[in-house]
C-alpha cells in the first residue's frame, strides 16, 4: 500500500514536468516561442475534432461495410 501511495506522488511531481520537458523541446525544435507552440495545438486538436465529428462519422469502417453490403446486394 506504501509503495502504491509513493508511485502515485512520484508520478504527480513527475508528469507535469515531463509534460512542460516535451513542450519545451517540441518549441526548440520548431524554433518557435512555446504559447505559439500551445496554441497551435489547441488549433489543430480543434480542426481535427470538428473533421471527425462532420466526415470521420460517415467514414467509420462498420457503416462503410453496412453501405457496401446492402449495394451488393441490391445488385443481386
């Protein structure tokens, strides 16, 4: 039960940093300032929900094979 309760604290000190560690490298990476770096992010992760929610539903994989069987078999 200890070590349960002192992974968990390790691990909330730990991922923030890790988190703000990746952003920072990403920024460098890009040679961009980080806030543009949050901010595009958030544009993208905007753009990509609105794209699966308008055409990613009509491009599931179980409508599609619904679609195709029953034109399949309204050609036989």
């Amino acid at each position: 039960m200890i070590a349960l309760l002192l992974y968990r604290s390790v691990a909330d000190h730990i991922a923030p940093w890790a988190i703000a560690f990746a952003t920072r490298m990403l920024a460098r990476s890009l040679n961009m300032p980080e806030p543009l770096v949050h901010s595009t992010g958030d544009y993208v992760v905007a753009h990509v929900t609105a794209f699966e929610h308008s055409v990613g539903r009509s491009l599931c994989p179980f409508r599609l094979a619904r679609l195709l069987r029953a034109w399949w078999r309204g050609l036989q």
